[in-house]
C-alpha cells in the first residue's frame, strides 16, 4: 500500500523574500510534476509537495536543496495542513482570499481521478468553509490596503486622476473587480498583449476599464494618478520598459504588489514607491493580524471538526 505524502517549506522557516525567491525558482516544473501525479504548490510564500509516496521518492533532492523541508505523512494529516491553507491561516496576510483560489489553479494541472488530487479538492473546500463559518476574512485584506494608501496620497477629498493596474492576473482582476479604481477618473489595465484580454475582458468584470501597452504610458507626467503593479510575470526586457515609462509617467505613487519587487528603489529613487516589505505596508498586515490571531483557535477546530466527520471518505479515496 502506498501513503500520502508531504513535504514542504514556507514563510514561517526562513525569510518572506527568500521563499518569493525559491518559489519563482521552481515554479517552472508544476507541469512535469503533474505528469508524475505530484501536486506542486508554489506561491509568494511557499513551495509545497503533494503526491503517493513512490511518486515524491528523490523530488525533495531536486526542490528543497538549499531548505531543510517538513514532512507529512497520511491523507489526514495532508488534508488538514491543506484546509488550513485554504482557510488563510498559514498566509502572511491571516484571512486573505486569493490563496484558496491559487490552490486551485493548482490542480488544475494534475488528473481529476487522481486520489491526491480529491483529496486536495477536499481540503480546499473545508477551508473555505470553515473560513466563512468562523467569519476568518482579513479586515486589511491586499484591496483595502491598497484603498488606504490611496486615500492617504488623496486627502481632503483630492479627486485622483487615473489609477493604473499593471498585470492582469488573478490578482490584478480582482482589484479591479473590488472597485478600488471607483474613486479615479479612469482605470488602465497595463498589459503587453491587450487584444488577447479585451476579448476575455467582460467575462470578469462590469468596469470601465482601458487597456494599453507599457510602452504607451508615461507620454506626460500624472502626478495624480497611481500605478499598482500585481504581476510576478516580469522578465528583464519588460522591466526596463515598465521602469523607463514609470520615470516618465512620475505618478503620485507606485505600490507594488509583488513578491519579489518588480523595480530597484535606486533606480526610481524620486518616485514615491511602496512594496510588501516597507513599513508602511507592513503596519497594515500587522494590524490585520492583531485582530485575527484570537479568531484562530475556532477556526482551526472548526477545520478538524469537519475533517473527522469527512475521514471515512478520505479513507476511502486512499489507494
């Protein structure tokens, strides 16, 4: 018989910034992991293996060489981790949204029939509930953050020019979707390929929303507006782009969302520029999560509460 296995390495056992800078690292190999029926879970803060124990056998030399990862063992034990996950209570963030629906882009990748593959579907689905059960949701969630630096760049009702959003991933979309650009004159959806996303553009959302090339900005200086980069998907030829229109554009402020910072402060020293690490942003999640630790034990019983009622069928999905 062959056992559930885990092994993983987060946030929580070594630096934000060195596990943004691992995760990128590996990213790259989900789908040839797939193949092999091995869940391969790579976001900011952290890379996580899930799969039957033959399938994972020699993977850790390959992921983990330069960490010293943690092991789960048993579909129990995967599921639980997983549904906490899910729940936010491992993000950096306690109660954000978007990490339920990055595992789930995850398994996209794996076979439906595949019993880790259930048993993550599982997982994710408890931890959701359990999150809306226990009202566990981030009060400084990354929009409302990001509302509280634009309110404090436009007070006294200052009216901003155009807020905009560069990168149209998960992220990027679901700002634009909680209306954080209502208060801006326009929103601008940066994008290098704007035909191919203004056919998928109406899907998703009902907002105004503009679509243009990097290249195409920054033909005047917008002190009133505001940039919000929400994209991993940078190479160096796109940067250097995105940094010269930036210094063109001199916006009010550049709050960058991303893991792993897409500009040098040096190089847009005269810029306004916030990203994850800074103080600023950082008083935001810590307030958050001042508020939420108390909430965490009830989640977290809520979570093995529905896991012992669900085990007859994780036992019945192991091979």
């Amino acid at each position: 018989m062959s056992e559930f296995l885990g092994l993983y390495v987060d946030h929580q056992m070594t630096s934000p910034f060195a596990m943004a800078q691992h995760s990128a690292k590996i990213k790259p190999i989900a789908n040839d992991l797939a193949r092999r029926g091995v869940l391969l879970v790579t976001t900011c803060l952290r890379v996580e293996i899930y799969g039957q124990e033959h399938a994972l056998r020699n993977i850790d030399n390959t992921i983990f060489s330069d960490f010293s990862s943690e092991r789960i063992e048993g579909a129990v034990a995967i599921t639980q981790r997983l549904a906490e996950i899910a729940s936010g209570a491992h993000s950096q963030i306690l109660g954000e949204n978007y990490i339920s629906a990055q595992l789930t882009k995850a398994i996209e990748l794996l076979d439906p029939n595949l019993p880790i593959y259930q048993i993550v579907r599982l997982a994710i689905d408890i931890g959701r509930a359990s999150r809306e059960r226990q009202r566990f949701i981030a009060s400084f969630n990354y929009d409302q953050i990001v509302r509280d630096i634009i309110a404090d760049r436009f007070p006294n009702g200052e009216l901003p020019d155009r807020l905009y959003m560069i990168g149209a991933g998960m992220l990027g979309r679901e700002l634009i979707r909680s209306g954080v650009g209502d208060r801006f004159r326009s929103t601008v959806m940066v994008t290098r390929n704007p035909k191919n996303l203004r056919k998928r553009l109406r899907a998703w959302t009902d907002k105004d929303v503009e679509l243009t090339r990097p290249a195409e900005i920054g033909n005047a200086r917008e002190p009133q507006s505001i940039v919000v980069i929400a994209t991993a998907d940078v190479n160096d030829e796109y940067q250097a782009v995105l940094q010269n229109a930036l210094l063109r554009l001199q916006p009010r402020t550049i709050v960058d969302l991303s893991s792993i910072p897409v500009l040098s402060k040096a190089t847009v020293e005269k810029l306004n520029y916030v990203t994850m690490y800074d103080e600023e942003f950082l008083k935001f999640i810590d307030r958050n999560n001042r508020h939420m630790v108390p909430k965490m034990p009830l989640l977290l019983s809520d979570i093995e509460t529905t896991l012992r009622a669900a085990q007859i069928y994780i036992s019945a999905k192991a091979p």
